[in-house]
C-alpha cells in the first residue's frame, strides 16, 4: 500500500470513553482493510502477513493488526503455521462438489412437501422468516461479507420449518465447510439486493403453497450465487498468482 491509510496509535489504559471508542474503531477499520485486501487477492499465495510490515503499511501500531490478524483466522481466510499467518488458498473442485451437496439437501426440503400431502412446512417459522426479510428489504444492510451468516439462517430456517432435522443438520455441516468462499457472494449492493429479493420470493411461494415455483426460485438462487462466487474466487486467486511472498 502506497500510503497509510489510517494513523494514531491504540488506547492505553484509563482513557475516555471517546478515546476507547476511537480504537475500537480503528481495530474495525484494520480488520475490514485486510479482509477487503485478502478476498481480493492483495497478498500472494505464499505471503507471510508479518505484523510489522502491515503496521508500517497501515500507518498503525501492531495491536490491531495483531488483533485483526486473529480474527481473519477465525474467519477462515488466514491459516497460522509455525512461521506465521498466511492466506488461505480457497479450493474450488471442493466448493463445487459442496455446493452439489447443498443443492441437494435444500430442495430436498422442498420436494419431501410436494410428494406428501402429510409433509408440510410449519406456517409460524415462515411467516417469522418473511417478515424478517421484507424488513430487511425495505433497509438493506451494506455489503459485507458476514452477510453469509444471516443468507445461512435464511436457508437454515426454510429446511427446518420442512420437519426434517436430519436434513437441516446436514446442511448447517456443509454451509459450515463453505462459509469461507460464501463470503465472496456478498461484496456488492447489487448482490445484497438480490439475494433477499430472492429470500423473499422463495418462502412467499412456499407460504402459498406453489412449491413448484418456490422449487425452481431456490434452484436459481443457489445456482446464481454459485457462479458469482466462483467467478470472484478464480479472479482473486488470479490476483494472489500475480504476488510474489514477502517474509
């Protein structure tokens, strides 16, 4: 990075409420920084994320980028060997495989209640469930990549409401296995836009009963949202090819 993006130094001890709120702000702002750099491709395959180099970069003190170097671990973009943190390299024959997986598994929720009138989806979690995403519809949230956590509650919550916990469990495993490059799906307002336009829609028809319809919405949501993250995981991989590891 050219120049700093951020400057000042982390609060000590017996500060103001304001001071405190000032670094906590900055531990946000380097973490979303390193975060944005990572999904992008900002770091080669083989770099080593030393906290002295990001804090010079940066134009910060090493505790918030030790500190965010942490919590991109326990994101699952970043992996700590002996020598360091390094990026994680997402694999994209394992996401295809998955995401095989989870289409079978949700429209599987779907098809059980199209081939028994005796399998039906419990009214009170999806009226829950609709209302919460036209609220969320009438104020999007911003484009972050934790966003995959409420799509997954999303989806969670539509395979429960089916009456099979079996099924449910096994989706929350796979979504649990490709959260990582999930992320990638949420970066832009368009894709926040759509994916809970297509939330709506999809328990909408559920609720009404057309579960043909909701079968195919549910189809092409996944589907969609497969090859947009596949197309930005090759493009970020793509990047992370063009950098050569720095120690």
């Amino acid at each position: 990075m050219d120049t700093p993006l951020y400057t000042g130094t982390s609060p000590q001890p017996g500060q103001s409420r304001r001071g405190r709120s000032r670094a906590s702000s900055l531990r946000e702002q380097v973490y979303v920084d390193l975060r944005e750099r990572l999904m992008m491709g900002g770091f080669g395959a083989q770099d080593r994320l030393g906290e002295e180099r990001l804090a010079t970069e940066l134009g910060v003190s090493r505790t918030p980028v030790r500190e965010a170097l942490i919590r991109l671990a326990s994101d699952g973009l970043l992996v700590r060997q002996d020598s360091g943190y390094y990026p994680v390299l997402p694999d994209l024959t394992e996401l295809r495989d998955l995401y095989e997986l989870r289409v079978t598994i949700e429209l599987r929720g779907l098809a059980r209640a199209m081939e028994s009138d005796a399998v039906t989806h419990d009214p009170s979690v999806l009226e829950s469930l609709r209302d919460a995403w036209r609220a969320m519809a009438a104020e999007p949230p911003p484009p972050d990549p934790q966003f995959v956590l409420l799509d997954e509650d999303f989806h969670v919550t539509l395979s429960r409401a089916a009456g099979n916990p079996a099924l449910t469990a096994a989706l929350e495993t796979v979504n649990a296995r490709i959260r990582l490059v999930r992320m990638y799906d949420f970066l832009t307002e368009d894709r926040i836009a759509s994916t809970i336009a297509e939330h709506v829609e999809i328990v909408e028809l559920t609720m009404a009963g057309r579960l043909a319809e909701a079968h195919t919405a549910l189809h092409r949501h996944v589907g969609d949202s497969m090859e947009v993250v596949e197309q930005r995981v090759v493009r970020a991989l793509t990047a992370m090819a063009r950098h050569r590891g720095r120690p």
